[in-house]
C-alpha cells in the first residue's frame, strides 16, 4: 500500500512536470490524480495483458503518466469552470 502511495505521488509529479503552464494544485490533489492515473495505467496494461494491475511494469507506468497528465488538465479545467461561477 505505502508502495502504491509513493508510485502515485511520483507519477502525479511526473505529469505535473509534463503538463506545460503552471497548475494550482496541491500536494493532495497531484496524490490523488497520481493514484487514480496508475489505476487507469495498471488496467490498461492488465487488459492488454503486460501485467497485473497492481504491478508496476513499463507500459503502465506510462499510461498512467499520460492518464494523470489528461486528468490534470481536466482538474484544471473544472475548477477554473467553479471559480468563473463563483465571480458571477
């Protein structure tokens, strides 16, 4: 479990630094964005029969990269949506 945590905190980083521009988010939210992309990587990996979905292999950690640098950008988009509400 502390192993799922760190790969998330260091997948949320990743797609982080690749999402170009600055995000507000905090350690939390780059956490929990981290954890639920290396849930998306490890099932797609899993369906694609490279691995287990809790095992940490080349192409699901790529995917899940890629899935947290996409949900990023929906967390962004979302909350500037809430802070453009709230003005109004």
């Amino acid at each position: 479990m502390i192993g799922f945590i760190v790969a998330g905190l260091v997948i949320g980083a990743l797609a982080r630094l690749i999402k170009p521009g600055k995000q507000r988010l905090g350690i939390l939210a780059t956490l929990l964005l981290g954890l639920v992309g290396s849930v998306i990587g490890g099932t797609i990996a899993n369906m694609l029969g490279t691995g287990d979905i809790w095992e940490l292999n080349v192409l699901g950690f790529v995917i899940a990269v890629i899935a947290s640098v996409l949900l990023i950008g929906v967390a962004e988009g979302l909350s500037g949506r809430n802070k453009e509400k709230a003005r109004h």
